[in-house]
C-alpha cells in the first residue's frame, strides 16, 4: 500500500482519505459476500439430476422420467444431448394414468406365456402364501418374475408400501416396463401388429413372422430408447405366435424360435394390459441379478423366488431363455442367498424342479434346503421339445416359514 500512496501528496487529509477508503473496502467485501451468497443459491436452486438420479428419487422408471420430460410435464428439465437434466427442486407430477386405464373388474392374467410359468399350480402356491400378507408382511419381491402369474395374483389381492420384481431377460424387463408407462402406446402396435398378421392367409403368415423376427434381432443389437417401445410390441407378438410361446436365443443372443401353428392367435389383450399396468404402478421393475433384491428385502417382505429349473434331462434344456444357463453351482448360491434371506427374517417360497422324477435317489435339492420345508405338488409339464414328454410330475415347493 506505501508504493500506491507515495505516489499522492495527501498531506493533512490523509487520516480522513483512509478512513474512507476503509469503508469503502468494508462495503465492497459486504457486497461481494452478498454476491457470493446469491450465486450459492442459485447454483443450490438450479442443481440438476440425471433422468437415472430422478427416477430413484422418485421410485419410477427411467424411461417413465423421460416420457414425462418430454411431454413438457416436468418443470425446468432440458434436454441435452440424448440426455435430459431436472431441477433438483422438480416436483413429480401427479400420475393420472391410473384414473385413465381402470377398466371393467376381470381377473388379471400374465400378458405373456412362459416356459415353467405357474398358472397351472397358482392354487398350491397360494396355499403356502404366509400369513399377514398386505397386513404385518408389507413389502414383495420377485427377483425371477418371468411371467409374473404369482406377481399378479398377488398384487390383485394385497396391498403392499413397495413391490420389487426383477429378471435378467432385458427384453423381458423392457416388455413390463412399456407395460407400465406407456400401455395405451403399446396398445396401438400390438393392434397393427395382429391386424397385419391375421389379414394374411395362413400359408403367408410365415414370412411375416420372420420378418418380425428379423426386426426384433435387429433391435436387440443396435436399437435405443427410441426403438425400446416397438421391441416390446415385438416381444409381445412373437411370445403369441411362435412355437408353444417359449423364448429361447442362440448363442449369439438372438431369438430363433420358430413360428407357431395357432389359427388365431390374441396378439393384443388390451383390456387385460390395462389392468396389468394398473397393478405395477407401485412396482420397482430391475434388470439383473436376483441378489439386486438383496437391499430390498427385510424382515416385512415376502419373496417368491422362481429361478431357471434344474434340467430332468437334455430335453429339459430345450426352454433355457436366456444365452447364460443356471448351473448346479448357481443353484447352490442361490440357496445360499435364500438363507442370508432367513436371516433376514424374510418369508421365502422356492420353486423348482423335483430330480426324483427320474432319479429316486436323486437327493440334490432335499440336502440343499435340509433347514427349509419341502414339499411337493403334482404339475403338468406344458412344453417339452418332444410331445410324449408332457404329463404329470413332481415339482417342489420349498419355504422357509
């Protein structure tokens, strides 16, 4: 300071000057606290989150945060890129789709056949539910949902704070979450999709299958968000007209069932999806790993747990739904993670195959699950590659309660 005052005479003024030039440095510090406190609060105010982040936040699809992004219903996100940003001080909208898909009361029925599914056994697994469901038991989850008929006869009967369901067939996994947040969409493809089929004669139907199916492949390596509606339209029509309704890929992850013999075929339910989308409004939908649920599942949660079946011979492997099988070591950690889950306190129900149909002295699952209840019921097989494999066995029901 002495070099930039040397160069003013100030004489007896000097005092007063410096007084003021104090004060005047005092204000400048007051107005650039002022300043700095503003600028925090705006930085604060216009914070922004990710689409992935906001869906957390608020227990809902990141594709749903993007539908409502761009339909203008979030205030303040933008969109940049392919990706959006949202205020961290939005407010989700009020969802009304409820209000605009209930439809007339009729049971709910999965949307999809499935290889192993259980709507043939639903009455002994109701059987085994524990008690206190919607009531002491608040929370669901079903890490192997597949077709989903225990998922839906459970969300048509209780009332749970929080449902989780999960698989680690993305295609599967896009299908239930177009379910969710854009049926009347989903709807509108399925509708052209069996108009365009059913128009054909039957001796053409095929090449309109296989291009249907080229298309799905097609998705499934280069599609987008964009393209993730049309793929689960696709995963819909195909599950309707192939082969016995099963989902197999070849080991490249393409779908290569062959096309089914049905006459005419119900491609779109629509009243039945609309019921369906109801239902998952309050359901976290996950792609992956059953052990995803592990953060989820507490002491008020029951679990249904219906993993990929340990073959009863080659055969068997013929309805494998994914290009990853499900191993004895596999089947061996996914005990494990049934007895973490005791631990917990949870309520657990097991399904699987009974190795006893063919091998009496076949012990695998009796030692697996030696602290847990056993039980077997009797069940139809519905698909075999060979017809004269179909008909009553054994399957086990295995719990924990």
């Amino acid at each position: 300071m002495e070099l930039f005052w040397s160069k003013y005479d100030l004489g007896n003024n000097s005092t007063t000057i410096t007084n003021k030039f104090s004060h005047f440095g005092i204000a400048i510090i007051l107005i650039i606290e002022h300043n700095i406190y503003r600028l925090l609060e705006e930085v604060y105010i216009m914070e922004y989150m990710t689409a992935k982040e906001t869906a957390e936040k608020w227990n809902i699809s990141q594709r749903r945060v993007s539908i409502l992004c761009a339909e203008g219903r979030i205030e303040g996100a933008e969109h940049f890129g392919k990706m959006w940003k949202i205020p961290f001080t939005a407010i989700k909208p009020e969802d009304k789709r409820e209000v605009l898909h209930v439809v007339d009361d009729g049971n709910v029925k999965p949307f999809i056949k499935w290889a192993g599914g259980k709507n043939q056994i639903l009455d002994e697994i109701r059987k085994a539910y524990p008690t206190g469901l919607g009531k002491t038991i608040t929370k669901y989850a079903e890490p192997f949902v597949g077709g989903g008929a225990v998922l839906f006869d459970v969300l048509s009967t209780y009332r749970f704070k929080s449902v989780y369901i999960s698989d680690t067939n993305a295609e599967l996994i896009n299908t239930y979450i177009a379910v969710k947040d854009s049926v009347d969409k989903l709807i509108v493809k399925l509708q052209a999709l069996e108009t365009e089929y059913l128009s054909q004669e039957p001796k053409d139907r095929k090449a309109v299958y296989l291009e249907k199916r080229s298309r799905f492949n097609y998705l499934k390596r280069c599609g987008d968000f964009i393209t993730d509606l049309e793929k689960a339209a696709l995963f819909i029509f195909l599950n309707k007209t192939c082969f016995n309704g099963l989902y197999r890929v070849n080991k490249k992850g393409e779908f290569n069932v062959p096309m089914g013999a049905y006459k005419n075929p119900l491609i779109c339910d629509a009243k039945n999806l609309k019921r369906i989308s109801v239902l998952l409004q309050n359901v976290k939908i996950v792609c992956g790993d059953y052990r995803k649920a592990e953060k989820f599942i507490n002491n008020k949660t029951f679990v249904y747990i219906d993993p990929p079946y340990r073959p009863l011979n080659e055969t068997s492997l013929f309805t494998s739904y994914t290009n990853e099988g499900f191993s004895d070591r596999e089947q061996k950690e996914l005990a494990l993670f049934v007895d973490d889950m005791t631990v917990k306190g949870a309520k657990i129900i097991v399904s699987n195959s009974d190795p006893k149909n063919v091998n009496e002295n076949d012990n695998f699952f009796d030692d697996l699950y030696s602290k847990h209840h056993i039980n077997r019921i009797k069940a139809t097989r519905m698909i075999n590659s060979k017809a004269k494999g179909r008909g009553k066995i054994s399957e086990l029901l295995i719990e924990n309660f």
